[in-house]
C-alpha cells in the first residue's frame, strides 16, 4: 500500500543495508572479491598447467571457472547479483534491471578483482602460460575471435537474463545454468577464442604482462554479444524494467524477496527508494 512501510523493512530489515547507497562498498566488494577468486580460478588453471607440465589440462582448465562461477553466485550473489563481468553488468542496464550510476564503480571493481588476482599469480608462479591470457587460437584471425566471443557472450547472457526473469526464475538453481554455460562454452569453443566472454578476465593477464595486442577482440566481442542478447531478451519477453525479480536478482537480492514485498505503489525499489 502506497504510503506504508514496505513488507521487506519488517521481514528482513538487514537487506535495508544493501539498498542503501551509502552501502555501495559492500557491493563493490563483493564483485572485486568475486572476480578475483573467478580470475585466480579461470586464469590460474592455465598457470599452473604450465607450472606442472600439463597436469591440469584444457578440460580442466574450462571446468574449473565454471565450477567457480556456481560457487560465487550461491554463496554472495545476493549481495551484489554476482556480476563478476562488464557484459553483465552492460546486460542489466540496457534492460533497465540495473541502475546505470552503478555501471562504473561495478566495472572499475571487476578490472580491479581481475588485476589482483593476475598479480597474485605472476608473484607466486611467476608469469607462466601469458598468465592465462585469452588469445585467438594457432590459425584463427582477430575477426573470426570476435564473432566467437560475440556468439559465445551472447549465449551466456541470455542465460543470465533468462533465469533472472520472473517467468523462468529458477532461484539457485541459476547458478547452475550460468556455470554449466560457461562450462559448454569453454569445452566446444576455447580453442578458438579462449571462450572469455569477460572484458575483466581478459584484462587482467594483459595488464599484468603489458600486452593488449589482441584486447580488442575481447572488448568488442562481449559487447556485441550483449546487444544481441538484450535484443533477443526484448523479443522473448519484452521490455525490460517491469519485472521486479529480474531487477532485484540484478541488484543483489533475487528469490528471497518476493516481488510484492520489494514494491512500493507497483515501483520497485532502487536504493531504499522509488526510482
């Protein structure tokens, strides 16, 4: 009822916290600290593979992230929506799910959590195997890189975007549609593109190593790969930024708030306020 305390305030008054934008650090936190542990994860299997003269191998080394992923979003997707990746982030508030005011302190803490994660790796390991770095593979041109990443990112964000909606919210259990994904992705289409889908995966190892040779094609790529997944997403169902699951899932509290109780007058709430 417009006017009233909303229900979430009396249900759980510690989720006020992360509504309220004088809290943006913890959510900040959460994706450096996700993207570090999915870089160190994602990166560091090529690393060590190297270190350990093919123990892990390439189809461990696909897994492994993917695996990552599932942990990451089950154990704090609801504090930031487990981004972990600009695409997702761009996703979100092209589909007015995600306020964009938050899209570059997002982005600025995924790089971040990318960079410290390949520093970690290059003191302990030592810069071995370009410390994971995402390059099209032996015979595979620049442009032919990029139309996998499209193809690829494009695929993994209709997956987040579809499981984020309230027609086909499935809870946790959309941690494993995004890691199987990234799993299928890795396991079919490494050898092409590295199977990135991740403009921060795949700065960190280029900063580290001062080397952005091939950058571009992992920049141009997952965008390109967004806006065909936004476009599909508007032909599947529509216009974003009605359907509260999906801009709450986006924002850091998904399936433990029913829509109701996060609406104020048929408006979710945004910062502890209406937009």
């Amino acid at each position: 009822m417009l006017g009233s305390t909303p229900r979430v305030h009396r249900e759980a008054p510690w989720l006020l916290d992360f509504h309220d934008p004088t809290h943006e650090w913890r959510r900040l936190f959460s994706e450096l600290l996700g993207t570090f542990l999915l870089v160190v994860v994602a990166a560091g299997a090529v690393v060590v593979n190297a270190q350990s003269q093919g123990a892990v191998g390439r189809q461990a080394e696909v897994v492994a992230p993917a695996l990552m992923v599932m942990a990451i979003i089950l154990f704090m997707g609801k504090v930031s929506g487990a981004h972990l990746n600009p695409a997702v982030s761009l996703a979100f508030a092209l589909r007015r799910d995600f306020p964009w005011r938050r899209v570059p302190g997002y982005v600025i803490a995924q790089l971040l959590g990318a960079t410290l994660a390949c520093l970690f790796l290059s003191a302990v390991l030592g810069q071995l195997g370009l410390l994971g770095a995402t390059e099209p593979g032996a015979g595979i041109s620049g442009w032919q890189a990029t139309l996998f990443e499209a193809l690829l990112t494009m695929g993994l964000v209709s997956t987040i975007l579809g499981t984020a909606s309230g027609a086909q919210n499935v809870g946790a259990l959309s941690a494993l549609a995004v890691g199987g994904y990234i799993a299928l992705a890795g396991l079919w289409a490494s050898p092409i593109s590295g199977a990135s889908m991740n403009p921060a995966r795949s700065f960190g190892p280029d900063f580290v190593m001062h080397n952005f040779a091939n950058y571009e094609v992992y920049l141009v790529g997952p965008v390109l790969g967004v806006l065909l997944a936004v476009g599909a997403a508007y032909i599947l169902r529509g216009p974003g930024g009605k359907d509260p699951s999906a801009a709450l899932a986006a924002q850091g509290v998904d399936d433990g708030i029913t829509p109701s109780a996060a609406t104020q007058g048929g408006s979710v709430l945004v910062g502890g306020m209406k937009p």
